[in-house]
C-alpha cells in the first residue's frame, strides 16, 4: 500500500506542474495573439480604430501621391496603357 501512495501523490505533483506548464507553454505560444486581442478589444470598445483607420486611410493616399509625383511618366505611361486595354 505505501508503494501505491507514494505513486499516487506522485501522480498528483506531476499534474499540478504539467498544468503550469501547459499553461506556461500556452502564454509562450499564444502570448502576443492574446496581447493583441486586448488591445483591438480595447480599441474597438473605446471607438479609436475610427481615428486610426482615419490615419491609415490620409497615410496610402500620402504614399500614392509621393510615388505619382516622382515616377510621373511611368505612371502615365501604365494609365494610358491601362485606358487602352478597355
């Protein structure tokens, strides 16, 4: 019979770390996705992904207007392509 407790708390012990380290491995696997879902919940409740997709939205249209200025024969050359083709 003490063979047998001795395996059952044995058991036990190793359970109660295989949880933390299970636990442990899922914080290390899945820590940032879960950061990240926080911090989207967060915006979403509090309604700043409006602002920022406000901001993404003026950043791509500064970006396009940048590159149409510096490469304005290309550019012109593909939109006179592209009228062509239809």
């Amino acid at each position: 019979m003490d063979n047998n407790e001795n395996e059952d708390r044995k058991i036990d012990t190793d359970i109660n770390f295989d949880d933390e380290s299970k636990f442990n491995k899922f914080v290390s696997l899945y820590g940032g996705a879960t950061i990240g879902g926080v911090i989207a919940l967060l915006l979403c409740v509090t309604g700043i992904y409006k602002f920022l997709f406000c901001v993404v939205i003026i950043l791509v249209g500064m970006f396009i207007g940048n590159y149409i200025q510096r490469n304005k024969i290309d550019v012109k050359q593909k939109l006179k392509d592209f009228i062509d083709k239809f």
